[in-house]
C-alpha cells in the first residue's frame, strides 16, 4: 500500500464560500482539516467565482454556456421574471430536477473529465442545502465509482426530513430515486452525525453498508479582527449565533431569559442574550423584544465567520436552537465552533438529537425549546458558577474535541483508504 501521506483526495464541492451558507462553512472546515491531517488534496467547486484557499489547489468549474440545456434554463428563467410564468413546479414534476441544475450537473462532468494530471485515490462530493450538484455529476462518471465517498449533509429528498421540516417537493420520486441511486453507486457514503446516517439508512438501506461518520470539524481561525461593540466581554453573555429557520422558534429562550432575570435581579446589570444572524420567520418579533428589554441584543444581519467565531470565544455560554421535534438527526454546522470556542453549551431541542448525543446524556444543560422553567434553572445555575469562578467558564469535554479534530478524521478516512487499496 502507498504511504498515506501521499494518498490524493478530489473534493468536488458545490461551493468554498464561506458566506454564503453554513454548508459552505463546514465544507471548507472539512477541506482544510484533511490538507492538515497529511493528504494531497485537489478541489474542484462550482462556487462561480475565483476562491483560493491557502496552500490547496482550488479549482472554480465553469458553467456550460453552449448547450441545449443552458437555453432552456434561461428560457425558463426569462419566462418567470419578465413574464411572471413560473414553470419550475411542473418542470420539476415532470423531470425532478430543473434545467439550471443538469447543466450544472454537465458543467462539472465535464470539467472532471478533462482532469489528466492528478490520479485520485478518493474522490469525495460535497454540497450544500437541497441541492446534490457534485453527486448528480460522479453519477455520470461510473470510472469513479469504486473511488466515490458521497457526503449527504441532511436528510433528502425533503420529505424525509423529521417533522416539522418535512414536505413534498415537485418531483419528489426522481428525487428519491437519485439518492437511492447514490446509494447503490457510490463505495462510500458519509454522514456528519451517526443518526443522520442511521435515519437516512432505514430508507435506503446500502448506506447501513457503506456510511461512515465523518462529522463536521473544529475550525481554528486565527482572527486578528477586534471583539464587536455589541458584547462586552465583562458581562454574562448568553450568545445564539446562526439563522433562525421557521422551526427554531427563539420564544422559550427569551421566556426562559426573561424568568431568569426575574428570579435573580443582580442579573439584570451583568447579563445580556444576544442573537446574531438573519431570519425571516422572528425578525419582527426580536427586534420588538429588543426594543422593550434592555438585557436583549438583535443584530440582525449575517456577520463575517471570523467575527462570529470570535463572538463565540468571548460568550459566557453559546446557545444550540433546535426544531420542536421527536428527533434532530442533524449535526449543526455551528457545533463545532461551539466545542471549539470552549464555553458552555445550552442546548435547546429534542431528547434525540445528535448535538445530546455527542454532549452525553448526563450533560446538564439541555431543555426542550419551549421548557422555559427549565431553561430559567440553566441559567442560573451558569450565572451563578460565572459568578463563583470571575467569569471563567469552560465546557471542557476533551473527548469531544478530538472526536471534532482532523486527528480522528484521519484515523477514519485512513481506515477507508486501506480498506479500498
């Protein structure tokens, strides 16, 4: 077998920037933790702009501008914004997919095809969201198969999202039938969290066989930025950092908050919640209750990773917002920032979810999203500890932090490699 440390990877990802999505957050963490676990890496993504990361080879796909499918995209895209005729629903009905995305699909078939002077010994697809671009094209490229590691962040198609996320898409057997083809085509299949693997695997069954765990990674990000005006390092800071989608509803948090203030006024001078990101679905109802209380900060534009990784490390306590659910499969993106940053978690979601999971089921700060007496309890018993130790509060889970490294995910793709020499 060839020295691991000069095994290649081809990453083809759906996008490396940082700021678009925490799906691109957590690909560009996986990318990097790879180049520092040793590997020789390439990565091919269809971000549509020039994006370098430091010391890897980062190759921006073009899109196909010359072909039947791109003048049917765009036909369908004049239609709908000139014209207001939206064709997508019936297209996807009929076809699964739209025309944007098998040009896509054919933009990066095209482009891999073309790659002469770098001989992979895995070739891993990344994407983002909904959208399968990378996975759609290495289904076209059957000379890679046994090579193939497919990375499925969330569940798909949509309706097999756990309530109350899931819904029926246009075309939702084509769809079901792509991830089953994924299933059967790629050697490898990873996942970022052993439910996920486990829930995407009692519908399609070769993922039992072939998924690994490869959850998403600590980022060290080196900032030299100043700390933000909006929090003052002093003061106990309860921090949500992350878009608020329709299911993570912020109101048993701020009840919670509000209750704990009640219940300890020497809180009221020393303590601040502060939410940071955009969200359609609470951002009237947050910047009214910021109006009316004091102790409330919104800001409610996305901010740079940098400044929110260092917002994170400055928290007195970082808030993990789940769905009402029966069960949370995913792992957030935010996570392992959140290990990383090294303060406590408050954990807020269902009694299955991976962030429990990973934290352990005796970790002691974790409540239904709507509990807000307990919630209340979690931060008073935090606040009292920051009192006690001047501030100093660490969430101090070792194990989780190397669970989180590049260390361990070497462990685990050189387990792959061996196995696929």
């Amino acid at each position: 077998m060839q020295n691991k440390q000069k095994n290649k990877i081809l990453i083809v990802a759906e996008s490396i920037d940082v700021e678009d999505s925490s799906g691109s957050k957590v690909n560009v963490a996986l990318v990097y933790s790879l180049k520092k676990a040793g590997y020789n890496i390439q990565v091919y993504h269809y971000t549509r702009k020039q994006i370098q990361l430091d010391g890897i080879k980062c190759v921006a796909i073009n899109e196909k501008r010359c072909s039947a499918l791109f003048f049917l995209s765009r036909t369908e895209r004049f239609l709908r914004n000139k014209l207001n005729l939206d064709l997508h629903k019936p297209l996807e009905k009929a076809f699964g997919f739209s025309f944007t995305l098998f040009n896509d699909r054919d933009s990066i078939v095209s482009c891999l095809s073309r790659i002469t002077d770098f001989k992979p010994d895995l070739v891993l697809t990344l994407s983002k969201g909904g959208s399968f671009r990378p996975h759609h094209a290495l289904l076209k490229m059957p000379e890679w198969h046994q090579k193939w590691m497919a990375y499925i962040h969330d569940p798909y198609p949509m309706h097999l999202y756990p309530r109350p996320y899931a819904w029926v898409e246009p075309g939702y057997l084509q769809k079901w039938r792509f991830v089953k083809a994924v299933s059967q085509k790629a050697k490898f299949a990873a996942f970022p969290s052993k439910l996920l693997m486990e829930w995407m695997g009692s519908y399609f069954k070769c993922f039992l066989k072939t998924g690994i765990v490869m959850p998403h990674q600590m980022q060290d990000l080196n900032s030299n930025i100043e700390l933000p005006e909006y929090i003052d390092p002093e003061l106990f800071n309860v921090v949500h950092a992350g878009n608020l989608l329709h299911a993570r509803n912020p109101e048993g948090l701020i009840k919670g908050f509000e209750l704990f203030l009640s219940k300890v006024p020497e809180a009221k001078s020393l303590t601040r919640l502060i939410f940071i990101g955009s969200t359609q679905y609470f951002q009237e109802y947050l910047g009214r209750e910021a109006r009316l209380n004091d102790n409330l900060k919104f800001i409610k534009e996305n901010r740079p990773l940098e400044e929110v990784d260092l917002v994170q490390k400055s928290a007195s306590v970082n808030v993990i917002l789940e769905a009402k659910s029966e069960i949370s499969p995913f792992l957030p993106g935010k996570f392992p920032y959140c290990v990383s940053a090294n303060k406590p978690i408050l954990l807020l979601g269902p009694y299955y979810s991976e962030s429990r999971r990973l934290l352990d089921d005796n970790y002691p700060y974790w409540a239904e999203i709507d509990d807000v007496e307990k919630i209340a309890r979690h931060l008073e018993d935090l606040f009292k500890i920051w009192k006690e130790n001047a501030g100093d509060l660490k969430l101090n889970l070792p194990n989780l932090e190397y669970y989180l490294s590049e260390k361990y995910l070497k462990e685990t793709v050189d387990r792959i490699l061996e196995k696929n020499s």
